[in-house]
C-alpha cells in the first residue's frame, strides 16, 4: 500500500511562529508524499511530530468536525472541516484529515489549516485528497492543534 501525504498550509513565515511552524509542517508533509512507498504509519507519525512543532498550540480534536466526504469529477475526495474557537481571542488551527477506505485502512492524510477564527465563532476549510480515491472514503480527525 502507499500514501499520499500532503498539506494544504497557509499562514507562511520565516520568523519562527506558530504560522512559521505550520509552514514547516507544509514543506515536511510534502517531502513525505514525494516517497509514497513509505509506511503509513511513518507518514503519520511525521505528521504528528510536525503538529507538536507549533509552539502554543494546544489539542483541540473535540471542538473539529468533520464531514462526509464527497469525491469530485477529478477523482479526489472532499471534506468539510469545521473548527470551533472557545477561546476567547482569535486562534488559528492546523487539522490532520485521515481519509480511509471502507476498512478503516488509511489511504491519505492531509493538514489543513484555518486562520484567525474570531472569540467564540466557527469557521470552515476543506481538506483535499492528494491522489485519486474511489470506493466508500471516509474522513476523519486525526489531530487538532490551536494556536
């Protein structure tokens, strides 16, 4: 089996800030996907590292939903992801989406970020699919980290 790994990261920036760190997470989780032959669970596992780079960030996975995805006319699926902030200034998100397939066997991981969700207010992003999917995919959170 390989994986696609990718990130679709935003809030770039060379000045070491928690945007500083999503943006290495960008450029780490694409390396990754340039191997696709290696492990899921390697892939994963970077993941997850490059999550606990953001400085300040705290796990949320309970105030993110995420909805069924949908697979478009170019084959890769979407998803909706919902973020809620209870804090009370504004906070970004970096969110790491599993899509699996009907066996709950892991087929893609992507980050997506949302920016400067405003004190008690929700917001949403789409998670993508690297590569081509068909089949029953669902989606999943696998992590979430405010910040």
């Amino acid at each position: 089996m390989t994986l696609a790994l990718a990130a679709a990261l935003t809030g770039c920036g060379g000045d070491g800030s928690p945007s500083d760190a999503a943006s290495k997470a960008e450029s780490a989780v694409g390396s990754i996907a340039s191997g696709a032959s290696e492990a899921v669970e390697s892939a994963t596992a970077e993941a997850g590292r490059r999550l606990d780079d953001i400085q300040g960030g705290i796990d949320v996975k309970g105030d993110v939903k995420v909805g069924p995805p949908t697979i478009g006319s170019d084959d890769r699926a979407r998803a909706e992801v919902t973020v809620d902030n209870t804090d009370d200034a504004a906070r970004s998100f970096a969110v790491q989406i599993n899509f699996t397939d009907a066996d709950k066997q892991l087929i893609d991981t992507v980050i997506v970020t949302v920016n400067q969700v405003q004190p008690d207010h929700t917001a949403t992003a789409t998670a993508r699919s690297t590569h081509d999917v068909s089949g029953d995919v669902r989606a999943e959170v696998a992590r979430a980290v405010r910040y």
